[in-house]
C-alpha cells in the first residue's frame, strides 16, 4: 500500500466533492437550522442556549450525516459508470489504496464542511448575543463530525458491492438502526423475554451512533474520558468497515 497513491486519491477526491459543490447546500442549511433555532429559542421561558444548540445541533448531525453518505456511494459509482475505477486499478494502486485513499479524501472535506459550518454557526450565536462556543459544545460537535465519519465508512462499505439505490438504502437503514438501539434497551419493559434484553443489551454497546449526538451536558458530567472512549469506538468502527469494504471490493472484481 502506497502512501502517494493514497494521497494521491484522496487529493482527487477533494477535488471532486468541491466541483460537486457539497459545501454551498450544507452551508445554506445549517443557516437555516441555526436562524431558526435562534428564534425558536426566544419562544421558550429559560434554556435559550440549549434550545438554540439542539435544534442546530440536529441540523448539524443530519447535514453531515447525508452528506457522507450519499457522496460516499456517489463517489463510487460514479468511478464505476465512467470508466476511471478500472484505469486506476490498472495501474499499480491496489484496491485498498483506492478505497482508503476515497475514504480519506471524503473525510478530510468533511472535516472542512465541518469547520465552515461552525464558522457560520458561530456568527449567528455573535449576532444574536449567545457568544462564543462553550468548550463541552465544541467536544459535542466534535463527537458529530466523527459520526460522519463512521457513516462515511458505512457507505463505502455497502457501494462496495451494491448498486446505487441498495448502497444508499442500506446506509440509510443502518444509521436509523444505530440512531434508536440506545432508545429501544433504555425502554424495554421487564415482561420481555430476557433473550431479548440481552440481543438488545449487547447491540447498545456494539452499535449505537448516539455515542455521537451526546448533549454539552452529558460531557460536562462525564468529562473528556467519554470524548476519548467514543473516539476510540469511531476509530474501530471505521477500521472495521473499511476492512470489509476492501475484502468486498476486492470479491467483486474476481
């Protein structure tokens, strides 16, 4: 595996996700979402900065969230339809270099549509007098842009060796799956069979995104310790999908 080819991808990458112009929708939107929760905010009678950092922090995760999927798979099969995947291959680039390299290139735009985002976000705050971010707010977001990462992986994983449509559609079910596991053990009545507690139990730990959508407070309580654990859960969550991801793609050129 060559580090140049893989830099060399990812640069490519970038260069695409900036000519498709993913930045301009998601800086529209997080306007949006943020505009709106600084009136939403002044509708209530205490919390205004919570009101405000939940609805633009949904806004925030759901952006990111689309947009690494759907340029992930879009990336892929783009590659597939035009030729440029086999050209690539041909020369000496593995497909792990390939796909590491696109998954690389994927995240690091993520990363800046990340920071543009809070940039804009934070000249709402200034404008309308919440001032700047608060040292947990900014862990949480964090924690955010390392969940679109995960996606991401997810994504590559399932375009891998699915068509368009089935890609996506997996993604997406697999987010909303890992977005309620948390909800559903926390809600399971006593008169369940215990077989399933245990099922649903065990997937709160193996999978649950919400580990990326907690709250400023939650950090707060629970200090940089939870930041550095779910960080680490990220990190083994991309190396597994992007390991199944080169095992898959590798098949499907066989």
């Amino acid at each position: 595996m060559r580090l140049q080819s893989i830099f060399e991808i990812a640069h490519e990458t970038i260069f695409l996700l900036r000519r498709g112009s993913i930045f301009i929708p998601a800086l529209f939107f997080i306007l949006v979402f943020g505009l709106f929760g600084t009136i939403a905010s002044s509708w209530g009678v205490a919390e205004f900065r919570k009101i405000l950092f939940d609805i633009g922090g949904f806004g925030f995760h759901l952006i990111g969230s689309l947009v690494a999927v759907i340029w992930s798979v879009k990336l892929l099969a783009i590659a597939r339809l035009d030729g440029s995947l086999e050209v690539q291959l041909a020369s000496p680039v593995s497909r792990s270099s390939w796909l590491l390299g696109r998954f690389l290139g994927i995240f690091a735009s993520l990363l800046v549509m990340g920071a543009l985002m809070l940039l804009v976000w934070q000249g709402i705050m200034l404008l309308t007098d919440f001032g700047f971010f608060k040292r947990e707010e900014l862990w949480a977001l964090l924690l955010q842009i390392m969940g679109w990462g995960v996606m991401a992986s997810i994504a590559l994983f399932f375009a891998s060796f699915c068509g368009l449509i089935t890609a996506l559609f997996s993604s997406f079910s697999l987010w909303i799956s890992g977005l309620i596991t948390e909800l559903v053990a926390l809600t399971i009545k006593n008169d369940v069979a215990e077989s399933f507690k245990v099922v649903f139990q065990g997937l709160r730990y193996v999978w649950n995104l919400q580990n990326f959508n907690r709250t400023p407070d939650y950090i707060l309580q629970h200090g940089m310790l939870s930041v550095a654990w779910t960080s680490l859960y990220a990190f083994c969550l991309i190396a597994f999908f992007l390991c199944a991801a080169t095992l898959m793609f590798s098949r499907s050129f066989e």
